[in-house]
C-alpha cells in the first residue's frame, strides 16, 4: 500500500509583498494536505508489508532558489514531515520518503523557463545543463516505493541534474 503526496502550488513574491491569505493557502495546500493524507491514509498503510509514503518536496525546501519564502518553507516543512513519520512510523512498517525536485518541465515551470536569460541561469546553475523530465522524479518516486528499496526511509533524494552538490 502507497500514497504519494504530489500537490503543490505556489505565488512567487517578496516575503513583504504576501497577504495572510497567499501565504496561508500555499501552506495549507503543500503542507497541510500532506500531512492529512498521511494521517488518513496510516489506518491502510499499517495493514500491508511494504507500506510506504512518498512526499514530493522541492530543491526549494533545502536551498533558496528565488521562488518565495512561503514556498521554501512549505516545502522545508513537508522534508521534516518526512524525517518526523519515518522515525515515528517505522514501528507500524511505514517507511516514508521525499523526492526534491530541481526544475522539471511541466506546464508549471514552462513560463519560468519561456524566459532566455532565466533559463540561461537555471542551466549554468545545474551541471547536467538541462531541464529535468517528469518521467526522471516519476522514477525516483518508483523506486522508493519498490520492495527493493525496503530499507530506505526518512530520505530525501535529489532529482535535481546535481543542482545542489554545485559549488563555486
């Protein structure tokens, strides 16, 4: 038994530019939600071997990358949700997982990256100078909810191009 948090939303802006709405429905959306469906979902979960949780978090929740403190903080927020039920979980059987994406081609980021000299610095910044595939997270949510990665938990694996191992 599986459950795969991947709801997400966001309103890029300056911290000081947020109504208390903007930032609480970004809250509620990418954490709040999470954190119900685990809760709902633990009655399940418990029940069968290999039970796992994977919680689809951001690059974001990890480093800034310009994309608003409201959403760095929610997804920070949905990483430690992860460490947090794979320590408490782990006696019921339930592993849980992150996956952090870094920019990944979807209808969502395609306005970002339409702009040339954003995605000039997105590309120089990641050392595979490309854009992920949905298909390359939909992997690592794969395996993490594989019986071959039955002793993975309170992980959170990059799907980043190398993003953040990238020094100077």
């Amino acid at each position: 038994s599986l459950l795969v948090n991947n709801v997400g939303m966001n309103t890029p802006k300056p911290t000081l530019d947020y109504t208390v709405g903007e930032y609480r429905r970004i809250i509620e959306t990418n954490v709040y939600s999470a954190f119900e469906m685990c809760r709902l979902a633990h009655p399940q979960l418990v029940q069968h071997a290999n039970a796992g949780i994977v919680n689809v978090g951001s690059v974001s929740g990890l480093v800034s990358v310009r994309t608003g403190s409201a959403y760095g903080m929610s997804k920070a927020a949905l990483h430690q949700l992860t460490r947090n039920l794979a320590t408490e979980w782990a006696e019921d059987g339930i592993r849980v997982n992150a996956v952090a994406p870094w920019y990944i081609r979807t209808q969502r980021s395609e306005p970002a990256l339409a702009d040339p000299d954003y995605l000039d610095e997105v590309l120089e910044r990641t050392p595979m100078k490309r854009i992920g595939e949905p298909e390359e997270v939909a992997a690592a949510i794969a395996f993490l909810c594989l019986p071959a990665a039955a002793y993975i938990s309170g992980e959170c694996i990059a799907v980043d191009g190398g993003f953040l191992r990238y020094g100077f």
